[in-house]
C-alpha cells in the first residue's frame, strides 16, 4: 500500500520582499508625484536681475509664501489619499481595526518627510539661474515652510510653537486626510471585510 506523497511548498522570500517593494512603492510614489508637480506647478515670486545674481522683488507678479505652501498641502492631501488606497487594496488584513493606525501613520510620516524634503529639492530642480543679466526677470524656486505651527498664520507677535518637534504639523495633517479616507472606505466596504477575528 502506497501512502500519498505529501508537497509541501516552501516560501519564497523574494516574494515578501517584492510585495513590500511594491507596497513602499505605491506609498511613496504618490508623494514624489506631488512634489515634482509642486516644483513645476507652484506660483513663484519674480526678481527682476540687477546683475551679480541680486535681483529686485516685484510684488506684483509670483505669489507669496501662503499660495505655495497652500498648493503643496493640496497636492499631500491627494498623495495621502493614494498612499491609503494602496495599503487598503494590497494589505487587506489592515482593514481591521488593528490596522488602522497603520493605515493612517504610514501616509501621515511619509507626507512629513516629503513636505520637509520639498523645499530643498524645489531649490536644486528649480533654482534661478545666478549670471541673469541685467534687467530679465528670474523666476524663484518655490519655497514652503510649517503648515499649521508658523508665524504666518499668528503674525510676528504670535507664539513660534518653537516646542513642537519638526515636520509635526505635516504628520497631523497626512494622518488626519488618512484617517478620514480609511473612514470613508470602511463606510463602503462589507462588513464582513473589517471584522477583527
């Protein structure tokens, strides 16, 4: 009598890996996205060249600070949206309720690191040319800075928030849009699918 040979299938290690690539993948490349368009599409300031690479602010052409940093957190909100979808449609053991502040700190840490990488990539894409002759008008790279914890926002008399870590406010803000489209997809999804069994 001949017992049934029993096939066991081993794991294939590359496939873990190739799956986590992917995941990093699709989180982060929707915040490169946005800071590229945000490099390209952003208002800028306009500096009329005087020569030695000094130039002359014109307020009346580009656009301050308020409408660059506005465009950027637009822009994170949108890779925020994405960023979740892509952990809500590759990782479906995350729709449970242990997995959702996974869902929504991993988009919250990656929109703070693309938001404090912006500023500096903007000025090595971006950055005006420094021998403009005189009188030509030099375009800025665009510049962003804290989003809710800024002077800007409770003018030079107001509290600097010098005690909060960097980058915070971005985190709060990538973790609340996160959180709010996990609510939305939890609302249209089977309840059978966020059980936590």
């Amino acid at each position: 009598m001949t017992r049934p040979s029993l096939s066991i299938s081993a794991a294939h290690p590359g496939g873990a890996v190739s799956r986590a690539a992917l995941s990093l993948l699709g989180v982060v490349g929707p915040f490169l996205v946005a800071v590229l368009l945000w490099i390209v599409a952003a208002p800028r300031a306009e500096l009329l060249s005087v020569g030695d690479g000094r130039g002359i602010r014109l307020p009346e052409s580009g656009a301050d600070g308020g409408s660059q940093l506005l465009t950027l957190s637009v822009l994170m909100g949108f890779a925020s949206v994405c960023a979740v979808l892509v952990l809500w449609q590759r990782h479906p053991h995350l729709r449970r309720p242990g997995g959702v502040p996974a869902l929504a700190l991993l988009p919250g840490v990656t929109c703070a690191v693309a938001a404090a990488a912006a500023s500096p990539l903007a000025h090595v894409l971006a950055a005006p040319p420094t021998d403009a002759p005189y009188g030509q008008l030099v375009r800025q790279a665009p510049a962003a800075g804290e989003l809710f914890f800024d002077r800007m926002f409770f003018a030079t008399t107001g509290p600097a928030w010098d005690w909060f870590p960097p980058g915070l406010d971005w985190v709060v803000f990538g973790v609340m849009i996160a959180a709010f489209t996990v609510a939305v997809l939890a609302y249209a999804s089977p309840s059978v699918q966020l059980r936590d069994d």
